[in-house]
C-alpha cells in the first residue's frame, strides 16, 4: 500500500519561471503550459521579489532570465543557498561560455539558450519530470 501512496504522490511538477516581460515569455509561458505534468507558476518582477516568491512555493524547478535587471546571477546563488533548492535553469539571448560558465559558477543546474535551445529546454523538463515522478527509493516499502 505504501508502494502505491509514494509512486502516485507525485502528480505534478511544478515549474516557475522568472522572465523579462516580452514575447518570448509569452511563448515560453505557453509552451511549457503545454507540456502534460507541469505546473507553471510565473514571477513577475515586483516589490516582493522572486526569492521570497520561491522560498515560499517551493517549485521543483525555476527557470531564471539571465538579462533580469539587477542580475539574475546573485538571484541564482540566493535561491541554492536554501534550504532544498529547486532545480535551476537558467535562459539568455547570450549563449557565449562566459555566460554559461558563469551561470553554472553561480549555481544553474542547466543553461539553454532561450532563442536557439527551446527545444532542448522541453526535452529537459520532460526528462527532470520523469526523474521526480519514479518513486523514491529511500522510503521504506513495508517489505
């Protein structure tokens, strides 16, 4: 009986996005809400903050734009300094090592490039949402 409430405990994987208001939001907002076993919260930028949006929400997985005013790089290191951090995906225009370099130092999991690796990003998220749907070994079966 514990076999099936831990293998259907897992129903969806929630995603948050924290994205420069533009068209490519707008794409991204809809294209992940397509992908079956997402759940798409959306941060936009105001005085509460994406941090505490996090900390909060507890997503599975944030994806960060890169070009966020202020920088999304010390947004990145704040929320793997918490407690059971997300998974981190982070997005630019900019795809040169140094951008990738310096998103992996700060903490990103991932890097996509948000206007050539869209599709790599979906990939991705399909594979991260199986990884959380298997069940979790370490919980004890009752065998």
């Amino acid at each position: 009986m514990l076999d099936t409430a831990v293998s259907s405990y897992r129903l969806l994987m929630n995603v948050f996005l924290i994205e420069e208001p533009d068209a490519l939001r707008h794409r991204l907002l809809e294209d992940l809400a397509a992908i079956e076993g997402i759940d798409i919260g959306f941060c936009a930028l105001d005085e509460d903050g994406p941090l505490w949006k996090i900390r909060v929400m507890k997503p599975d997985v944030a994806i960060i734009d890169l070009q966020l005013p202020g920088g999304a790089l010390p947004l990145i290191r704040a929320i793997k300094s918490t407690p059971h951090p997300p998974i981190v995906i982070a997005l630019s225009s900019c795809s040169s090592i140094h951008y990738r370099a310096a998103s992996h130092h700060a903490g990103a999991d991932f890097f996509f490039d948000k206007i050539r690796e869209l599709d790599r990003l979906y990939e991705a998220l399909a594979v991260l949402k199986i990884e959380l749907e298997a069940p979790d070994e370490s919980w004890p079966t009752g065998a």
